[in-house]
C-alpha cells in the first residue's frame, strides 16, 4: 500500500513553515512520498522563496489558491488532490522528527475503521505531553529528535481512544472521507474547530480516533492565525456546540476521566530518567552494573564504593544503578531534588538491556560485579556496542569476555591487578590501579589504643569460613591464658556462632564504626580473611580511626600492611600469629607506634578517587563515541483487531511479537517515590492486557486469552525457554 499522501496549508509565517519544510524533507524518505505544499494565498513576501525551493525538491508539490480559502477550505483541497490515498494534515508551525509518518500509518491501518490517528506532542490540548492539556516546553537537553525517539522507545503504545482529533497532525484514512466527507469549510473558516466537527460526524458513522502514544510530533502553535486566535475560537466553540449537543460534556466527562494517565506517567518517568541539565550538551550518562544497590552505609566494598561515585560526582555525570531484585533487574537514578526514580523488568530478558541503553542514551557502562546477572549480559552489552569498564572488586571478576571486551579494567590495588593483568587482549589498554578513597581525616576520630590493661582485639567481618571465623576459634584458643580480650564486630549473629571466649559486638553502621570500636576500647583489628582481598575498605578505615591492624597475609591486605600500620601472619599458621599477639600484649610501645603508623598512612580522598573515574569516563567516551539510537520496533495497537487477532493463524508472528516484546519490557511496571506507580504489561504491546490487575512476572501462558494461548502454546514454550533464569 502506499504511503500516505502529506497535505501542508500555509499562510505567512515563512520562518515556521521553513522549520517544517526542512524537518519533513529529513524525515520522509520514502522515494514514493508525495508532499503537497498549498499557500493560501499569503501576503508574506517571504513566503514565496521558500516554496521556491520546496518545489525542486523530489517528491514536493507546491499549488497556491487563487485566493484565501482559509485552513479548511485548504485541506480540502489537498484531499482532493491526494486521489484515493489516506492522507495525513500537517500544519505548517510543527517539526517533525525519525519515523512519524511511519509511526502514524501503523496505528491508523491497525483497523478498518480507525479514521484519524493523533500524534503526542508537546502543544495540542488532549495529545499533550508530559503535561495534559499545557503547552509544553520541550525539556532541557532535548531537541525534537531527541524528544521524539525517547516517546517512541518507551511508549507503552497503548494506542488509545479519543473524542476528536488534534488537528496540528492528523491521519486520516481515504475510506472516512469518502464516507463521512471534508472538512465543513463554510461552517470553520479560520482554523479552528472544522477537525472536531469532522471526528464527531466520523464517530457517529462509527468510526473511531486513535492517539499514537509512540509518535512525538513538536508544534509551536498559533503561528499563522495568532492576530485572530480569540475571535475565531470562540466562533468554532459555539458553532460545535449548536451541531453536536454533547460536544462539551464529552469533552468534560474524558478530561476528568483522563485515561491517557499511564502514558502521561510513563512519559514523565522516562524523562525524570534521562533529564540533561538545562543549556548545552547533556552530561556524559554512565549505567553502573552492580550486584547490589548502592549505599553509603553499607559495609560492603562495592556499594560503599558505588555510592561514594554517585556522590562525589553529582552534577558531573548522570548515573545510573543497575542490579537484580528477586525475578528482577532494577534501574535507578537519584535526581537532584533528591527524589530516587526507578524502573524494573525481567531479569530473564536479556535484551532489555540493549533497548534501555538506546532509551537513556547510556555513554559508558561501569561493572562493579555480575552475581545475579544472566550470562546473556555480556553479549547484550556487545550487541550495543557501549564501551564498558570493569573494576574488579572480587576474583569473580578476572576473566572471560567481560574483561577482554572492556574499554578499561580498574583495579584498586596492586594485589588486585596481579587478577587480570594477564587476562587482556593484546593491543588493549593495560588494567590499571585506582585506589578506594576514604573520607577526610576531619571526618573520623582517631580513638588510639589503650596504653595498659589487657589487649583488646576485634575480629571484623561477617562470621564465615571466608572471612576467618575458624582463624578467630583457634587463636582465641590458643591465647586464652593471655591477658588478650577477643571481640568480634558485624555480620549477622544468626549466621555463624562465635567461639567460646569471643565476646560478641553485634553488627554495625559504616558512619558508627570509629565509634563502636571506640566503644568497646579496641587495641587492634584483626582482618582474618582467607580468601584474597582487592582492597578492603574496613582497613582504611580502622587506619582513618588510628588502630593498628593484624591481618592475613594474602591479597590487598599484604600489600597494603607492607608499608606499615600493622602486622600480617600466614592464614595457615595460626600458632605464629598467636605468637605476635603475646609480644604485642606484653609490649603496648609497639601497638602504639604502629597505631601512629597507621593515623598517618597516605589514603586517597573519596573526591579524588571520584576524579580520576571521571576522566576515565571521558576519555572512553573520547575514544570509542556513542553510536546513533536505533529506534526499537514496536507492536500494532492493544485493540480486537491488533496484531494478536492477525496472529491467531500464525504462531511464528506472534512469536516475533513476544519476542519484540521483551526487547523493552521496562516500560511494565514506571516507579517513582513522588507520584503513583504506573503498570502495564509488557504483554499489553501485543494483546489487549493492559489493564491486567494481577501483572507481576507471571509466565505468559497465565495472562493470554485461553483460545489464543491453545493455538500458540508450542511459540510461548519455546519463548519461555528463552526467558525463564
């Protein structure tokens, strides 16, 4: 079939009309396009060059009425001219951006008896956007296309019902206006009201109007007829209230009853997510990819390390959190009021990672750890081709594609780079060094050791094997006739008993720790893990509390220790560092002047660790630039003749619609902690489900209509193979 033939009516205003000529040319490459360009008549001498110049380009035909026929009357005309095709109204005051014609034409030929679609847009009363019924600024950082390929890769397209079009952008199928006619352009005469009168007669033929929630068409409004906007509004609103009694009530009964709210919330979710700071280029976005959320207060290295970046770089750099929650994968981002906005989707689908990265426009891609991810991520990161870096924070993270396709490899100690230095391609940046930073040293009280008295130890740690509990048991054993107190701090008692003589400190907060050892009058810390450290943040920060540590000879902690501020033992002879604790106790100068070693040990600030990733950031940016968005197919609208009626006879369509489906299942469930949760399965893209109350990762089969689901089981078998962890 044809593609729709475009009408643009035009009178003054040559500025806009350029801006739309330009934008039309650039965004309808079809070599079929037919673009019909009627000047009613301007006055205007600068109307008249640029339809000059429209003219000679292909597939543009300019015509100008021998006299003003006003927009109606215009319109008409171009119906005329377009012979049978369906045609689509264009006013002259708009922008159009990638795949609107497209988009358009997919929602109104999705049925027989869809006479006009809508486009969003940011000015056109009940197809306005993010804002209903305002006219919209477009948001900081964005341009139309920007603007226009973020509605359409996050659209729940939902394609809903609506009394009349908008007539700034309308569709509008050939067999409407056979049926119902044109425009009334004796009763509408000065651009207002005549595209009401028509859908109101369309809908009592029993035609329907369509807005297309995946299409963003910007309009700057009321270029043309501004001197007489007043006047001729307040005409049409009486002429459509003396022709269509009901008109206002049901224009009343929508606006109140707004069911364009999901697409209003979604939309506003997504922007919330991708907002860019008000004025030049957004700010580089940076997706970190992390086992779990990020918390300054946590005592895990990775989330303390996480979210001492988000911090530190605030107003920098966009960031965003991603890790798995449950049957989940969830993306977060802290805005500037504070406010925490998220989104979640299935952990399964894989390819929802490439769509989210195309939606958020992601620069680089920061791994800080893969426990819970599928392995499917890898691949996913690969087929977007967004440069990733790795900064390896366990062993889990020394090799395999993930450090052989990163753009950097970061590790935090010297210990940690002998991981993976071994592990890169050749010809790929070496890994290189990035230590933790710490808080200021104004920040932490310095506590000290005790200069007589028994020797207070504390084990920190979570009670397990890894992290020494066995060691702590035999050495509180073998010194249990010395004058050696033996305490442990954190982790969860019901996780691990302690050994007999270990008295128990409970667990603790990150901005507590100088003062919970201070409270129990520690000497010395006692870091007994088995398994190699990268780092280990609890030895900075015992060091930023002034105690000296007694650690096991492995990893970060050796390296770090060799300097000073302590002492190591092998983990496999607990008899010699049974030995050190019997000197130290019967020698308190010592515990001392490694305590002093320790207050004075040279740590990075958390402000310049922030900095150099900052310019790593950058620099994989400079080197490996963002490619151009792909815009993500959609589906046919949610609606009885929709592409699930089409697929009943073929499960290899529907197939591909699952497939599709998965590829963007984030727009399922909006969240944000200042407005109200928006749901729509991702189920909704393909059949008529949006409504669904019980949406939560249930399988498909459960969800689909029992007749389709019958004729489709073996397609859905196979998909959930695909999707199911």
């Amino acid at each position: 079939m044809p593609p729709p033939t475009v009408v643009i009516p035009v009178w003054n205003a040559p500025e806009a009309i350029a801006r739309c000529l330009e934008s039309v040319e650039r965004t309808v490459p079809d070599p079929r396009r037919r673009i019909l360009v009627i000047d009613d008549a301007s006055d205007d001498p600068g109307v008249a060059a640029i339809l000059a110049r429209a003219a000679e380009r292909p597939g543009f035909e300019v015509h100008r009425n021998p006299r003003n026929l006003g927009f109606a009357g215009t319109c008409n005309r171009g119906m005329a001219l377009a012979g049978e095709d369906d045609v689509v109204l264009l006013n002259s005051d708009t922008v159009t951006a990638a795949g609107w014609l497209e988009g358009l034409v997919r929602c109104g030929r999705a049925s027989t008896r869809i006479a006009s679609v809508t486009p969003l847009t940011n000015n056109g009363t009940i197809a306005s956007v993010p804002r209903f019924l305002e006219d919209n600024p477009l948001p900081a950082g964005f341009d139309v296309e920007r603007m226009a390929g973020l509605v359409r890769r996050t659209s729940l397209r939902l394609y809903p019902a609506i009394p009349t079009a908008v007539g700034f952008c309308m569709w509008m199928a050939r067999a409407a206006i056979r049926e119902v006619g044109g425009f009334d352009d004796a009763a509408f005469v000065g651009g207002y009201g005549e595209e009401n009168d028509w859908s109101l007669r369309a809908g009592k033929a029993g035609w329907s109007h369509r807005l297309d929630d995946a299409t963003f068409v910007f309009h700057e409004g009321r270029r043309s007829f501004a001197a007489l906007e007043g006047r001729r509004r307040a005409r049409a609103v009486w002429m459509l209230a003396r022709r269509h009694p009901g008109y206002g009530a049901l224009i009343a009964a929508f606006i109140r009853a707004n069911p364009l709210r999901a697409i209003h919330r979604n939309l506003r979710a997504h922007l919330d997510l991708a907002a860019a700071p008000a004025g030049g280029r957004p700010r580089p976005s940076v997706l970190h990819v992390t086992p779990w959320p990020f918390d300054p207060l946590a005592r895990g290295g990775v989330q303390v390390h996480g979210a001492v970046l988000e911090r530190e770089l605030a107003g920098a750099v966009d960031f965003y959190v991603m890790y798995p929650a449950g049957a989940d994968v969830r993306v977060e981002r802290r805005l500037a009021d504070g406010r925490q906005v998220g989104m979640a989707f299935p952990l399964a689908a894989a390819d929802a990672l490439t769509a989210l990265l195309e939606v958020l426009a992601i620069d680089v891609v920061h791994v800080h750890g893969m426990a819970g991810f599928p392995p499917e991520l890898v691949p996913a990161l690969a087929a977007r081709g967004a440069p990733w870096v790795v900064t390896v924070h366990d062993t889990s993270l020394t090799a395999g594609p993930l450090i052989d396709g990163a753009a950097r490899v970061i590790a935090p100690s010297r210990a940690a780079l002998e991981f993976v230095k071994h592990a890169r391609p050749a010809g790929a940046p070496p890994p290189e060094v990035i230590p933790h930073g710490v808080p200021s040293a104004a920040a932490r009280r310095a506590t000290g050791p005790a200069p007589d008295g028994p020797l207070r130890l504390a084990v920190v740690g979570s009670r397990t094997r890894e992290k020494g509990l066995h060691l702590a048991a035999a050495l509180a054993e073998a010194t249990s006739a010395d004058p050696i107190v033996w305490h442990w701090l954190g982790g969860d008692p019901s996780s691990g008993r302690l050994p007999p003589g270990v008295r128990d400190l409970g667990s603790y907060r990150r901005d507590d720790y100088a003062a919970s050892l201070a409270r129990a009058r520690i000497d010395v810390v006692v870091l007994a893990s088995v398994v190699p450290e990268t780092y280990s943040m609890t030895l900075s920060e015992t060091w930023a509390a002034g105690l000296p540590v007694l650690a096991t000879r492995v990893g970060a902690l050796a390296e770090r220790l060799a300097g000073g501020g302590g002492w190591t033992f092998d983990p496999h002879d607990a008899g010699q560092a049974a030995s050190v604790l019997r000197r130290l106790a019967g020698d308190r100068a010592e515990v001392a002047r490694r305590a002093a070693e320790a207050a004075a040990m040279p740590q990075p600030a958390e402000a310049e660790m922030a900095a150099r990733y900052r310019r790593l950031y950058q620099d994989v940016m400079a080197r490996r630039p963002r490619s151009a968005p792909s815009p993500t197919a959609g589906l046919t609208p949610a609606d009885g003749t929709s592409e699930a009626a089409a697929a009943a006879t073929s499960a290899r369509a529907v197939y591909a619609a699952l497939r599709r489906a998965a590829a963007a299942p984030w727009n399922a469930r909006m969240q944000t902690s200042a407005a109200d949760t928006a749901r729509a399965s991702w189920l909704a893209r393909f059949h008529d489900l949006q409504r669904h109350p019980a949406y939560q990762t249930s399988p498909l089969r459960r969800l689909l209509p029992e007749p389709l689901r019958a004729r489709l089981q073996p397609a859905i078998d196979r998909l959930l193979g695909r999707l199911r962890p």
